[in-house]
C-alpha cells in the first residue's frame, strides 16, 4: 500500500474583507454595543461606552445582546446596529 503525505500548508489568500473608515471624531456620534452574555461582558462594556460619552460627547449608545457567546450576533441585528451606529463596541468580560 503506497504512503500518502497530505500538506495542510496553504499560500497566502487574498482578503475579500476591508475594515471601516476611522472616524475623525466620536462627538455626536452613536455608538453600538454587542454584549455576548459572559459574566461580566455588559459591565465591562457599559463601563467603557460611559467613558467614551464623557470624553467624546457620544450622543447615543445602543445596546444589543446577543443569545450566546459561542454564536455569532444575528444578521438582522448586526444589520440594525449598523444602520442606526456610527461604530460598534464589541467584547467580553471573562
């Protein structure tokens, strides 16, 4: 029986991904929060989205929650936050 070698190795990929422009300023701005549900997640979040408001005059935040933290948020979610947020804050508390 011959030996067969598999090579799980693979060039390089071409991104089809882009990121977002960067804001030249957050005041005004609204800001979206994903909290995934881990303990801790929403404060943590929460605590960083009220120092953004303090600092940057953030006119609104947005909180979304997500069902569990293992799977991503759901489309229609993700397509509500960012037709209504300038940016999303997304993160965990472990």
């Amino acid at each position: 029986m011959p030996v067969i070698i598999l090579d799980p190795t693979d060039g390089p990929r071409e991104s089809t991904e882009s990121t977002a422009t960067r804001l030249a300023s957050l005041q005004g701005r609204v800001l979206g929060i994903i909290d995934n549900g881990k303990h801790n997640s929403r404060y943590v979040l929460e605590q960083v989205a009220g120092l953004l408001k303090d600092k940057h005059a953030i006119k609104e935040v947005i909180l979304e929650i997500k069902n569990s933290a293992s799977l991503p948020i759901i489309q229609e979610r993700a397509q509500t936050l960012a037709g209504k947020c300038d940016m999303v804050l997304a993160g965990v508390g472990d």
